[in-house]
C-alpha cells in the first residue's frame, strides 16, 4: 500500500482534519496506519501532546507511538519553521526526522505525512517542505479550498510540485459550501479543468472539524478512499 504526505494550498486549510480523518477510515478498515508531523510550531498544549495538530492525529490514527516519533521537531512559536528556529535559536535535524519517518514506513502499512504551511513553507533559508516531500519520496495529496482566491492558490502549489518532480495523486477540496457564490459552486470542476488532476473528495463545511470521528464520516461518505489503496 502508497503512503502519501498530505500537503495544503496555504495554512488553515484543513490538512490536520483531512489527515486524521483518511487515518480514521483507513484504521476501520482494519488498515494498520501510521501519523506522521514532522514538524509542528504554535502555542504548547497541555496534556500529553505539545501539538494539537499531533493530539488529532493520533486520535484518529490510535497508534502505539510516542510523540517523538509522530512529531520529532516542535518550535513553540505560531510562525514558520524557519522563523520559529532562529527566534529560538534551533537547529532543525532533518536527518533525525527522516529516520522517525523511515522506522514508521516498517511499522505501519501505510503512513500519512502531514505537512506544514504550505509546500514552499521554510524548514530552514534554503530547505523547503517541498524539500522534505522530495527526500520522503512520497505522492502527495493536495488540500484546498473551494473560495475565492483557491484557483490561484492551487495552481502555484501544483506548479511547484511538478518543478520538484513531486508527484500528485489528487485534490481534496475541502470546507465546500454547496450554498456560496459562484467561486465556491464552480471551484470543483475549475480546478480539476485547469490542473487536470483528479478530485479525490469534496468535503462539505462543517462545524466541528476537529473531531476526527465527524470528519471521518464525511471523508468515507465523500471521498474515494479505495483510489489510495488500489
């Protein structure tokens, strides 16, 4: 079975809900599934996860690793990796994190990378997550929105992905409302005429989206999940 790194058009487009979510139907169908966020900035969390975004992963994932090997690296400031790093005055281990990476692709049967940001977000001034994608060797699924400003957006997250030879398994366009303007009823078909790349799902909006469990039903009702496991 692929692993894939799920990438997002921009920051707060839902790929942690996305993530967990696909983690969540992969598991009820008895799929042994792996979480992975590299690295993960923001405001610490109590509790047993620093991150929230990790904290929803392995929720849904309900996997036996520790926070170390699902988040290697956490920058406690809400700012890129690279920001993050040289107001604390880290260095980011890239070669650490690939081999938390390499150990959850023997773990698991499948492996679901979440970025961070969006594909050209800096790890460090000149190391891209562009650059983390092409060192993990995986195929990628793209998050996006369907508003204003989404087919611009999704265009230059694709054409970055080819000038790095990244492949795309598709896009997953999420928070749709099927009651907006005509950018949110047109996005569907205009993005997949001007990218020519499949649409994986259409997600409707919803409220509670951090919760796995109700992201979970709307992914397996509204997204071809047998297209990633074929």
């Amino acid at each position: 079975m692929k692993s894939y790194f799920v990438t997002g058009t921009d920051t707060g487009v839902g790929k942690t809900a996305i993530t967990g979510a696909i983690a969540w139907v992969l598991r009820k169908r008895g799929i042994d599934v792996g979480v992975m966020k590299p690295i993960a900035t923001g405001v610490g969390q109590k509790g047993r996860f620093r991150s929230e975004d990790v904290a929803v992963l392995h929720e849904a994932a309900l996997t036996n690793d520790d926070e170390k090997t699902i988040n290697p690296v956490f920058l406690p400031l809400p700012v890129s990796p690279y920001d993050a790093s040289k107001a604390l005055g880290i260095k980011i281990d890239m070669k650490m994190i690939l081999e938390r990476y390499k150990y959850l692709v023997k773990s698991h049967q499948v492996v679901l990378v979440e970025g961070i940001g969006g594909i050209m977000t800096p790890i460090t001034r000149d190391f891209f997550v562009a650059d983390m994608i092409k060192q993990m060797n995986l195929e990628t699924i793209v998050v996006t929105r369907s508003t204003l400003g989404t087919i611009n957006h999704t265009i230059m997250t694709i054409e970055m992905c080819k000038k790095y030879q990244i492949p795309v398994k598709g896009l997953v366009i999420n928070y749709f409302d099927e009651k907006g303007g005509p950018a949110e009823q047109n996005a569907p078909s205009t993005l997949h005429e001007v990218t020519g790349l499949p649409i994986l799902g259409i997600i409707p909006f919803v409220k509670n989206y951090q919760k796995p469990e109700i992201m979970a039903d709307l992914v397996e009702k509204n997204m071809n999940i047998n297209e990633l496991i074929s």
